[in-house]
C-alpha cells in the first residue's frame, strides 16, 4: 500500500514534452524574437537583455544594485521533492554568475487542476530547502493550472555595481576555469528512456541541486573578468558568448570534466534535442569535426543547474582553482582566452 501510494506521488515524465534546460528555446528562434522587441534605456540599467546576460541589474545607490533573474521549467526527474530542490537551485544559480547575494525569491508554478496537490506540497519544499540554504527568503510567489508540471523562481539579489561579473567581459590571456563536470542532460535523456545506471542518475541529481554558492564564496579577491553559469544552450554557446565580439577562446578537450557515463550514453546516441539545436547554432562558429563525437555531444548538451564558467586573470587562476576544488572537486582549468580568429572557439 505505501509503495503505491508513494508512486502516485510521483510525476509522470512521459505527460512532459521535455524537461529542464532543455526545454529552452534555441538560441537561434530566440535571437530573432528579441531583435524585434524595443530596446529600453535606463541610466540606472546596469545590464539589460541585449548581450544574454544571466540576469537584469539595476542601479539603486551609488554602492548597491540589484539583480533580477527567473527561471522555470518542467520535471527531469519523477520525485517532486528533488524536482524542487533542481529547479530552485537553477534559477538562484543567475546571481551567483553575476557575482551577487540572493536576497528573495517567487514561486512560479504551473500545476495540473486534478494532480495530487501532495506532489505540489514537496515541489514547493524543495525549492524552500534551496532557498534557505542559499540564505535567502521566500516571499510567496504566482500559481495556474496547466496540462503539464512547471516550476521555478523569481529571484532578486544584490551586488556592488564595481563588482558586477558579465558574461562577454574576458580578455586575452585570461584562463578558463569551469567548476562543475557536463553531462546531465544526457544521463537525464537515457534516465527517461530506462538506460541509466543508478549511479550516473545519482552523480547527474547531485550536480543539479549543488548551489553555485560554494564556488562563488572561494572567489575572494581573485580577478575575475567574466563569468556565467552553463545551462540549456551547452557549453560550447556559452564560451562563445563569453568569447565576445572581440576575442577567440581555445579549449583544452583533454581537460573538460565530464560524467563519465554521459561519455558512454553519447556514444551510443542518448541524444538531447536541445543538443542538436545548440550543434546548429554553433555550426559556423566552432570547428568539431576532429574531436570524438561523444565528446561533441558532450559539449553541445543542455545543462540543468550547471556550473561556472569564470574568465580570470593568468595571475589569479590556479590559486583560485585550488580554493574552489574544496568544495567542488570536479573544477578545472579548461582553456584560456586567445586574440580574435576565424573562429569563436579553437581547440589544443
């Protein structure tokens, strides 16, 4: 009787069309909407949408701006408790790549009128979980019906505008680190077709609720140039928008963290869609075709909650690496940033 109970409360994968970051909107469809929205100009508009950034900031003091970020999405996973905790974590994860301190944040859900409204209640406590940990508070927040489970938060932090971090502000010479290991929405794609191993699903869940808190607290007076955490887009489209208009970044494939059975999983074509947009999007701008195709994939695939990926100073990068390792194990030194060539990305 528990057990069929405990099954009722959990989410039905296969009623989502998709689920994570991967039910972004590709870059490209998105690109053409925005270039048709008005601009707005603000002189207290620190950072609006017109270069992707990962959030909004806005100037209220000469010593204080805010950020304001949302994000949500639909289950990757079928326990709603952990579904919370994963797109909770995500969506607090855009001030941590803009150097800022989550202040607040808003429910947003979207919840089908006949589901068990138990499943809503550990949704909603998961999410809570990850605010409270990233010292935050909850506020409320804005709920509808909808045929299909979605959650996620508004979330409004604070940072110093000297101390703003963009996500296109490298410069040459700077070295690339990333702090957490790629592969979750392909261990994520093989869990929803029933070809995950518990250990892979547990390796990718714990990846995905981890807050960019800890990387972000080791940062100190390192000198950091840029940054910007890797989600749906992949991170090849993110080290492109760091890149710029006016530099190239060359990676070293040998040095990228990745799951390892996401490797395994890609070989055998567990493959996003998400994946695939973002391979067309890059298409121009990156040259693959040498490296492995599991390892493309692995490039190319849509993180939920990702880590981040920090442009820093040649000087800063291996004391700072060393401090993030204590609490991400998984960081490494993945490439530096080169003068601008025929193509956004290289590879040595």
């Amino acid at each position: 009787m528990q057990n069929k109970k405990k099954r009722s409360q959990q989410m039905d994968l296969s009623n989502c069309t998709s689920g994570g970051c991967g039910a972004k909107i590709g870059p490209d469809e998105l690109k053409e909407v925005l270039n048709k929205i008005p601009t707005f100009s603000n002189e207290n508009l620190l950072v609006g949408y017109d270069s992707s950034d990962d959030g909004a900031v806005y100037q209220v003091t000469a010593d204080t701006a805010i950020i304001s970020t949302l994000d949500f999405f639909s289950p990757m996973v079928e326990e709603p408790l952990v579904f919370g905790k994963i797109a909770a974590a995500n969506a607090l994860s855009d001030v941590y790549a803009m150097g800022g301190e989550p202040l607040f944040a808003l429910n947003m859900v979207c919840f089908p009128e006949k589901a068990d409204k138990k499943m809503l209640e550990k949704i909603l406590q998961g999410g809570a979980q990850k605010i409270r940990e990233a010292g935050a508070v909850l506020c409320g927040g804005h709920s509808i019906y909808d045929k299909e489970i979605k959650y996620g938060l508004s979330v409004t932090g604070k940072v110093q505008p000297n101390k703003i971090l963009r996500n296109n502000t490298c410069q040459k010479g700077d070295v690339l680190i990333l702090t957490k290991s790629l592969g979750v929405g392909i261990i994520m794609a093989a869990h929803r077709g029933g070809l995950a191993s518990g250990e892979a699903l547990k390796q990718a869940i714990y990846s995905m609720e981890r807050l960019n808190k800890y990387a972000v607290e080791a940062f100190g007076d390192a000198e950091i140039h840029a940054c910007t955490d890797i989600t749906g887009f992949g991170l090849l489209a993110h080290v492109g928008e760091m890149a710029g208009a006016s530099c190239s970044i060359q990676l070293d494939i040998g040095q990228i963290p990745y799951i390892p059975e996401a490797y395994d999983y890609a070989a055998e074509y567990l493959l996003t869609a998400a994946g695939q947009r973002n391979r067309k999007h890059m298409k121009e701008k990156v040259e693959v075709d040498k490296i492995s195709f599991p390892m493309q994939e692995l490039m190319f695939d849509p993180q939920t909650s990702g880590g981040l990926l920090l442009s820093v100073a040649e000087a800063d990068a291996k004391h700072l690496l060393k401090r993030i390792k204590q609490t991400e194990p998984n960081a490494k030194i993945i490439g530096h940033v080169v003068e601008k060539g025929d193509k956004l990305i290289t590879f040595g």
